[in-house]
C-alpha cells in the first residue's frame, strides 16, 4: 500500500486517500525510482487557512505555562526515539540517506526538541545588575524574553527531521506558533513528523505542516501577519527571501564548502578514515560536509594515496554499512559534474553508474580558483590541495565567499589558536571533520552562507524578542 501523508493545518489532516479537493504530489525513490508515496500539496487557500491558524493560536499559545510547553516537547523527543527506524527507512526511501546516518540524524532531533524543553525550566525573565549607575538605589531590572510571533520555517531535503527541529522546537519554547514547510524533495519525511507532532497533543494552530510550491511559500513568507522567517536551502533562494522580507526577524542557514587543513597528527589513518565519511557520507549532501582539504607538502603524498585507497562504492541507501548512496536528483548529479569539469587536476573514482549515482571521488590538486574549489560541490568529491604552511590554507579559506565551518588537524597548540581566530568562519572544529556539529552549540555562516545562528538556545533568541522591566521601590 502506498503511503500517503496529509497536510495538518489547526489540527485537522488535508489531502488524505480520498480527498480530491486537495493536490497531491508523488514521490519516487532516489534509488530505484519506484513510487514511495503521495504528499498532499498546499495551495495558497490551504497555505492562507494555515497562516490564519497560527494567528489565532498565538495568543494562547504564548501564555501556556512554560511547564506544559516542556511537556509536549519532551514528548515530541520520546516518541522521535520511539519511532526512530520509521524514520530512518522513510529518509532512506524518500531522500536516499543511508540507513545509519538517517537513525543519527533522528536520535539528534530527539536531542534537539529535549534540549529546547530544558530551556523552559526556569523563569521567563533574566534579572540584570544596574548597581554600577548611582541612580540604580531602590531599583530591580528584569529582561523578559517575549515570543516574536508566528513563524514560518523553511526546511531543506538534506536534514528533514533534525533541521526542522532545529527551527520548530526552539520557535515553539519560545512562544511563538509556526507553519512549517518542507522541500519537496522530502515532503514524506516533513508531513511525517507533523503528524508526530499533532499525535503529542498541541493546540489546534500551534503547529502547521504543509508542502507546497515555491511561489505559495514565498507569498507566506511575505504575509504580514508572519512575524519570522527561518530558512535553510540555497544562499540563491534565501538571500532572494531576505532582499524582499524587510520588516520581520529572518534567519538564513546557506551553502558552504567545508575546507580542512591537515598540519600534523600523532595517527594518518584514523584521519583519513573521519575525512572519507565526512566527505562522502549521504553523497557530500551536507552543508559543512568536507570539501576541500589543504595538506602540508610533507604529508601530501601519504594522505592521497591513503585516500584513493579508501574510496567507497555507491550503493543502496536501504543496505546497512552503505555510506554513499544516489544524489537527490539526475540534475544534482549533472551540478556536480558541471563543478568537477572546472578543476583540472587528476581525478580519481567518479564514475557515474546511473543517471543520479555516482561513486565517490577525490581530485587531486585541483585549481584553486575552480567553481569545483571554491563553490559548494554538494556531492561526494573532495578536492586535496598542497600548501607550504597552515596560513597559506586559511588565506585561501578566507578568499572564499562561504564560510560555515572549517577544521584543522595539528598538534600544535599555537597553530590550532592561530586557525580559530584567523579563519573567517562561523565554526572552526580543532582535530576533527569540519562536519562535527553539537546541536545546542551556535551555528551559522557568515559572507554568502547566511545571516543569524541556530542551535537551540541560539534559535531561541532568534524567535524572542527582548524587553526591560526597570522597577523602582
């Protein structure tokens, strides 16, 4: 039988089996191309119901007492751990995410909606010292966090469950309702947890979980009554958003092009081993997956060779121990290719086995000013580079226009604090992948990769509005 999954717009399900009334989408495997299951699909009078819901449920929504808030949030986070092999087997099937990585990516989300209702355990206020002005005799001062209204979220194909917890799970501890849309590459996996979600118990218009064309979500994005906006896709789409959302919080996680440099280290292999599944894990789908890695002369032969030697085969993301399956679509394949004809150098692997699978590869020292280079490949390639010294790579690092995370591997301490601060990035990780992310850690780019931080607490102020309460007597 063939899955079909329902918009929720407050509280109620649209687009079932046998409502016409309601577009429906069909979704085809990645792998096998066979049919997976059929997505309702908002147009904007669906959309329009939706934005008027979370209105309306605003109100009583921000006075919930911050105990049961928690509450569903945490149970949200258990039934996430409950359900966490449906997810991995629809992810597989929808999206082409190898088994392993999709149950990973649930038990973050699980994390990341329990580490949103931990933030709801204390007061909703912060007291704040005013002793240092004479004037501040017989005076108390509270910072409230208010939420800012309701929010739109625009989720990406690559991460559906943990990146749309990563923007609703905070929204919703802040206060604030939220229409959620997901890429129609995963609209299975988005609907899905929508109706996780509705099955925990929230308010009818709390949350709302449509999918729908671009044109219907950027008329969402622009309704006045939308108070933020929160997207993850391509610097293309989001910064044309923020160019034309000018009077509301708007919050944009981009493109990258992970680079790594590798100075030193007591154990090659073990290195080698965290730079293949950074780079070639779920195909290089992954914004900070490693792209680019920068090695000194005195390694460099050691690290290719090492490479080449563990260069995986794509396969079928349902089978276990798969690291690299298809890419999302046969015109993501082609954007890869497109990329890899501009590097020059000597490439290794790469064969395409069909129209959206190709095995991983390695190019080995690529031009540096290739687009293969310095735009995001998003695919399983990763380009190795000789440098002299570890501040020939952050030069190159920095005459990028991306800049989310980077990484170096070196066991000197003076170099690892040159890299952190001189690397012009929103993350440096120190002695491991640049693909290394704790979810309640700030996260977010700088340049063309994007505007504002997630990460929970983050998030959460990004969905609040401050106000001071100044007492006197």
């Amino acid at each position: 039988m063939v899955m079909t999954q329902e918009l929720l717009i407050n509280g109620v399900f649209f687009g079932g089996p046998c409502d016409s009334s309601v577009s429906k989408q069909v979704v085809h495997s990645p792998w096998s191309g066979s049919v997976v299951g059929v997505a309702a699909e908002a147009m904007w009078p669906e959309a329009d119901a939706a934005i008027f819901a979370a209105v309306q449920a605003f109100a009583s929504w921000k006075s919930t007492p911050r105990h049961e808030r928690q509450h569903l949030l945490v149970s949200v986070s258990q039934m996430l751990r409950d359900r966490r092999e449906f997810f991995a087997e629809l992810m597989a099937d929808e999206i082409a995410k190898p088994l392993e990585m999709g149950r990973a990516e649930v038990n973050r989300a699980a994390l990341t909606f329990q580490l949103a209702s931990e933030l709801l355990s204390g007061p909703d206020f912060e007291t704040a010292d005013v002793s240092y002005d004479p004037r501040s005799e017989g005076v108390t001062a509270r910072i409230l966090k208010e939420p800012v209204g309701p929010a739109f979220c625009i989720t990406p194909y690559n991460w559906p469950i943990n990146l749309a917890a990563h923007k609703v799970a905070p929204a919703l501890a802040a206060g604030c309702t939220v229409v959620v849309k997901g890429s129609d590459s995963a609209s299975l996996c988005t609907l899905a947890l929508g109706k996780l979600m509705s099955e925990c118990g929230f308010p009818p218009g709390v949350i709302n979980f449509l999918n729908c064309e671009p044109s219907v979500a950027e008329r969402i994005a622009l309704d006045s009554r939308i108070r933020a906006v929160s997207f993850t896709g391509s610097p293309k789409v989001g910064w044309h958003l923020k160019s034309k959302v000018t009077d509301k919080r708007v919050c944009l996680e981009l493109g990258g092009n992970a680079t790594v440099i590798l100075e030193s280290t007591p154990n090659l292999d073990s290195v080698l081993d965290s730079l293949t599944a950074s780079a070639f894990g779920y195909a290089g789908q992954i914004c900070i997956s490693a792209q680019n890695l920068c090695v000194v002369e005195e390694l460099y032969e050691d690290t290719v060779t090492g490479l080449i030697e563990r260069l995986p085969k794509a396969g079928n993301p349902r089978e276990e121990g798969v690291l690299c399956g298809p890419l999302i679509s046969t015109g993501a394949l082609q954007s890869v290719q497109l990329r890899m004809t501009s590097a020059g150098g000597t490439v290794h692997g790469g064969e395409v086995v069909k129209p959206n699978l190709m095995n991983p590869a390695i190019i080995d020292n690529p031009h540096r000013m290739s687009e293969a280079v310095r735009e995001e490949i998003f695919g399983p390639v990763l380009n190795v580079i000789p440098v002299k010294h570890v501040e020939e790579a952050i030069k190159l690092i920095n005459g990028f226009d991306y800049g989310i995370h980077a990484s170096i591997f070196s066991q000197s301490t003076d170099v690892q604090e040159t890299a952190a601060r001189e690397l012009q990035v929103g993350g440096v990780v120190i002695n491991d992948v640049p693909s290394l992310r704790f979810d309640n850690l700030p996260y977010g780019g700088i340049k063309k990769s994007g505007f504002g931080r997630e990460g929970v607490r983050y998030a959460f102020d990004e969905f609040s509005e401050y106000k001071t309460v100044v007492t006197r007597g």
